[in-house]
DNA sequence: ATCTACTGCCACTGTCATAGTTACAGTTAG
DNA sequence: CTAACTGTAACTATGACAGTGGCAGTAGAT
C-alpha cells in the first residue's frame, strides 16, 4: 500500500452524486455503496466541501450534493481536496551535512519528485467526473443487455 | 506522508556509490551521511542487490559497490526495487455490489490510478544517478568557489 | 411542541506499515 | 584468532488509518 484510499472514496461519492444528480444523497447512502461508515463519509465530503466540490444541507431531508458540473470536476481535484502530504516521501531526517552527497541530496530529491508528483497529478486532472459517469452507465447499459 | 522514504535512502545511498565509484563504502559509512542506521541501509540496499543494481562481499574490508553504470540506473530503478505496492490506493473494501456506481468503480479507478502511477514512474526513469551525481559535484564546486 | 432524520464533530479502538535498535550467526582479510 | 564487515531475525515505538459510538445542533414533518 502506499497512500490512503480517501481518494478512492471522494471520487466514488462525486460519481454517486453525479449519478444521481437531481436529489441529494446521505452519508448513510453512500456509505452503503462503499461498504463503509457513514461517518468516515461525512469526513471525506467534509474536506471536499471545503475545496468547494460538494455542499451539504443539515436537518431531515438533508444531504450532499454536487457544486460544480460533473465535468468541472477532475479526479485531480478529489485527490488534492482529501490528501495532504506528497506521495513520494523524503527523507526521514534530514541527512548529514558533513557528507559531500548528503549535503545535497535533499534539495536535489524534492526537485526529482516534485516533477514525478506533477506528472502523476497531470494525469489525474485529464479525467472528470463526467467521464467517470459515462463509462458507468455504459457498463450498466451492457449488463442490462446481457441479463435480458 | 505517503509512501515509506526508502526510495530517498535508495537513491541516495545509490549517488554516494556513484560519488566514490572506485571503492566500496560500508552500511555504517552510508548510514552516517543519511544520520540513520546501518541495518536499514543493508535491508534496502538488500533490495537494490536484488535488482541487481549493487552488489556486495562479505567479511572485513567488505561493503558495497555499483553493479552497473551510473547513466544506467534511474530514479525508477531505485524506486520499483524498493517499493512494493501501488501509491493510489484503492478501495479498502470492495463496494456494494447492489449499487450501480459501487459495481463498477473499482475497475475503473483501477485504470485512472495505474495510467496516473504509471506517468509519475515514466518522469522517474527520465533522471539518472549519473544525472544526480552531475548536479552534486557541481554544487560542491559552488561552495568551493564561495569558500576561496 | 415534538418527533424524526439528518449533519458535524469528538474521542476512542484495533490494525498495520515503518523507522529504528539490539542481538547474533556467518564470512573474510590481516 | 581477531577485527570488520554482511545478513537476518526479533523487538519496540510511533504514527496513520479505517472504523465505531456518542452526542449536540439543525430542520422538515406531524
């Protein structure tokens, strides 16, 4: 393993959302689809409201719903909103400044895995939500055809 | 954080063989230019043998050296020895299958997240030790020049 | 007014990966 | 035989994380 699957999380529930666009869903629906905690959910969304994905009504009836269009909304964003740190991990301590290398490695590393982390977050932010969605309902679409 | 920093202490031991290429440095010398520990170092570059890209002898005046050219080892190299699983991490349960979106997220985040690592590893492999190694010495040579 | 169904948030648990350390067996040069 | 290494297992401490219960606050329904 390596980092949380908070992403995983935030990137099903906007899908959900999406899904169901009309109506908000609770953290309890979503938790179901997720085989989760309604309260891990609320978490979750929590940070995404507050990265202005996602806004929130309390009180019966209440819920989540989508603050932006599907399509405004890419898998780069879910992930910065609920991850805080970067992936590849530097090191631990900061290495010994008597060592000719190690004087240097430090600066030299972040430059080397900022770009790798920008690469990946680049990938990340060509897909939205919208196209998540369309490759979900094309497989349901392919289901239905395959249970007639 | 997120991953583990072995890639850093990999990387790092792999430019210091680089640095002093014609003799084998020791865990414990390697260990002080990262202020860590000698049995970290071995079991990582324990790892690094095994892909092979160091090797190692046994018993007094032993240590560790090089097992291929510096212009051929890249940050990737370093970094798939030494890490093991994926950096997105995925579901930690699989979702409801009852739920249109949950029946269908997992294969999909599974081809968002290989394409997004799989881009962060191309950057990875585009810098060599050797290409490390370069900026180290160059840095060196500043402080040399500020220090006349 | 009261009930009901939500969010929001805190505190706590169990689990797991990791860094760090000690200990010791095996290997090899002097 | 001794000193200096590697190799490896066992252990501790720390911290992140998923998951859970509890409870105050809010708002529609009756």
């Amino acid at each position: 393993m390596g980092l949380s699957s908070r992403s995983a999380v935030a990137i099903h529930a906007l899908t959900m959302l999406a899904r169901w666009g009309d109506h908000s869903l609770t953290s309890a629906e979503i938790a179901d689809s997720l085989a989760s905690n309604p309260v891990l959910v609320r978490r979750i969304l929590g940070s995404l409201r507050d990265a202005g994905l996602v806004w929130s009504t309390e009180g019966r009836g209440g819920g989540w719903s989508l603050a932006r269009a599907p399509r405004e909304i890419t898998l780069y964003d879910a992930y910065t909103a609920v991850e805080a740190g970067p992936i590849l991990s530097r090191h631990a301590h900061p290495p010994s400044d008597a060592c000719a290398v190690g004087r240097h490695m430090q600066a030299l590393l972040e430059a080397e895995f900022r770009d790798a982390e920008r690469a990946m977050e680049e990938r990340l932010g060509r897909t939205t939500i919208a196209h998540l969605l369309r490759q979900v309902l094309a497989r349901e679409r392919e289901l239905a055809l395959q249970n007639r």
